[in-house]
C-alpha cells in the first residue's frame, strides 16, 4: 500500500483525510497525547484493518475520538460523572469508559459491553474529527509492543506501507497517552494514568481508586480492568533496569557503567550520572513534564542502537505526571526494579 505523507496539513488537505476516513481508510493522525491510527469507529470492517496495521490483539478494544464531549450522548450512556469530567478536563488527555449503545461495533471495543471515549485537544485532531463527522476510533499509530509514537517519523517508521495517510502535526505536546478512567458516581477507577493525573482528579472532587494494573505487574490469570495494560508495550529491544534509591546510591550504582558501550544511562540532568559519555538525558528533574514528553523518543532511539544491549533508568516519583512516567517506565522495564534503599 501506498502511504501519503502530509507535512504542515492546509484545510484541503484535512478535507481530503475526513474524506477517506469515511470511506474506511486509515489515517495517522496528530493528538496532544501521541499519534493516533485513525478509523470510521462506526465501521467494524474499518476497524477490523486497524488491528491488522498494529500487528494488535484484536481483543485490545480502540478509543472513539469526538469532536465534543456533547455528541457522546449518541454512542454511549452518559452520566453525571461523565459531564463533570467533561466540563473540568475536555477537550484533553483524558479517555472515560462508559456503557456503549448498539452504533458502536463489537470490533471496536473488543466484545466488551462499554465504550471509551476521548475527545482530543489538538486542532488537527479536532478539525479532522469535526470534518469527518463520524466517532473516530483510534489506537496509539505504533506497531503492538513499540512505545507510542510522538513525532512523524516515528509513525513513518511504523506504518509507512500499512495506512492510508499519515498526517503530521510536528511533537506530540504531551507525549505519554491520555488517562483512563471508568466513573463510578463519586468515584473514578484510574485505568491508565496520564496527563490528567491523581491530584487533578481529587481537586475536581472525585476519590480515586488505582487499578493494580498502573504500578504492579499482575500475576498469571489477573487481568487488569483495561485489556490493553497487560500486553508487554513501551519497550525497546535492550532490556531496561529502573533503579530506586537516593541520588548518591544511584550514582554510586551507575560509576561502573560509565562508557560502557553495550549500557544507556537514561538519567535527567541533575545526576551526576548525566556527565558521563553513555549518558541520555529526559530533561531537568524540575520539569516532569518536559521528561515525558521525551520518553517514548528516547526509548524508541535505543532500538537504532543495536550496541545497547541495556538501559538503566533511574525510578520518577509518583506524583503528578511522575505516576504516568513511572507507569510506562515500569512496563518498559517489564518491571524488573533494582531497590537500592534498606
Ligand atoms: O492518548 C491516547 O489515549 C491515545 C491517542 C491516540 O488518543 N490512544 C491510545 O489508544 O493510547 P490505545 O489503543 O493505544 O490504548 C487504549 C487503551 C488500551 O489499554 C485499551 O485496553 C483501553 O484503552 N480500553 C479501550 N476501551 C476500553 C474499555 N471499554 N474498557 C477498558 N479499557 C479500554
Ligand atoms: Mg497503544
């Protein structure tokens, strides 16, 4: 298949997308979490191609995408939680699980009797979806088990081939996926964590309850409440190890690593580790935000270097944004922890 790349898209261009996602191609599309792979949501023929380009299970059920939160209403049960969500935190990084109606496609949402709905802040996103006037069900525009994908080339290096068009919105702003939530009246299940975090939710007057998925590895037969957190994902080939413990016991832990050819130090700039030639760096350890929107590169950049054959990551903190960073970093590192703390 011929893929069509669009740098800086004009409005004929969107026009031209919305087009064939009605007809039931496959666009790549820019959001402000990561790159979405974008289908007819009311299509279970449409659908059905999306796992096939991502290599997916076709039991990880898709993410419909709306232009606003108000046209929900016609693809699922809404409640009052859910408008309150709406109001506080959409448009933006947030995905809510909701009991479907019979529009939407058994192929959407893996059999399952619910339906999670996004509605993205980025305005390419918006347009094409708003253009379009269908709900677009979109998964992360990566190949199954390869982090998500942040910048074009990233997608490009995925898909090309496999899609329709590939439309590009220059750096994902926020670079880790949205937040998962299923409202249950005053109580939110945290699913997957994302921009939206713990704190946030709590100050707009929810409880929160974390699914074990977020920070533990489940056993054999546990299944975690979103299908998609139990596949191994985010990692790159060379096997990743996070350490905990204070600063100084990192660094002590790290000095024998230093150049060594075949090992990646993923450090901020603040550790001491950051001085040495092997060093790859998220950013200043006051700006968590700014980390994660370089993660996904960073970790996809170790697979064009075949040398590294590991990768120590030091453990983010879990609050704020720190949460979601922690969750994807522990799946990279198919949670192996090394605790340098008594
Ligand atoms: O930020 C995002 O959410 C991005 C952009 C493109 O919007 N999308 C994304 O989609 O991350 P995907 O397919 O890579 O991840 C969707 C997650 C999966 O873990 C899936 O299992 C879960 O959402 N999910 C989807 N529908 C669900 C449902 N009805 N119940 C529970 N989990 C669901
Ligand atoms: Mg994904």
């Amino acid at each position: 298949m011929k893929t069509e790349i669009i740098y800086h898209p004009t409005e004929a261009d969107l026009i031209r997308g919305a087009a064939l996602l009605r007809d039931g191609g496959l666009v790549a599309l820019p959001t402000e979490t990561v790159y979405g792979l974008g289908v007819n949501g009311l299509s279970a023929e449409a659908t059905r191609k999306v796992y096939a380009a991502k290599g997916r299970p076709s039991d990880n059920p898709l993410i419909i995408h709306l232009a606003s939160a108000e046209d929900a209403g016609q693809y699922c049960e809404v409640n009052s939680a859910f408008k309150k969500l709406a109001e506080r935190f959409m448009p933006g990084p947030i995905t809510v699980i909701l009991p479907k109606k019979s529009c939407i496609p058994d192929s959407v949402t893996g059999g399952l009797p619910t339906v999670a709905v996004r509605v993205p802040s980025h305005p390419i996103a918006h347009r094409l979806i708003e253009l379009a006037g269908i709900p677009i069900a979109a998964p992360s525009a990566n190949l199954s088990g390869k982090p998500s994908t942040t910048l074009v080339e990233h997608v490009i290096e995925d898909m090309n081939g496999r899609i329709d068009m590939i439309i590009d919105g220059g750096p994902c702003t926020i670079g880790l996926e949205s937040t998962i939530v299923v409202p249950n009246g005053e109580t939110i299940q945290l699913l997957r964590p994302g921009a939206v975090t713990v704190e946030m939710l709590k100050e707009a007057g929810f409880s929160v309850q974390m699914d074990k998925a977020v920070t533990e590895r489940l056993s054999e037969g546990e299944r975690p409440l979103a299908p998609g957190m139990k596949y191994r994902h985010y990692a790159p080939n060379a096997q990743v190890t996070l350490l905990r413990g204070s600063s100084e016991q990192i660094a002590a832990y790290l000095r024998p690593f230093w150049g060594e050819k075949d090992t990646a130090l993923l450090c901020c700039m603040e550790d001491e580790a950051a001085n040495a030639p092997n060093a790859f760096l998220l950013g200043s350890r006051g700006d968590p935000a700014g980390q994660a929107s370089r993660l996904f590169d960073l970790l996809r950049g170790f697979d064009h270097r075949p040398e590294i054959r590991r990768v120590f990551a030091v453990m983010p903190s879990a609050d704020g944004i720190g949460l979601a960073m922690m969750n994807r970093m522990l799946k990279a590192a198919g949670y192996r922890v090394v605790e340098l703390e008594k």
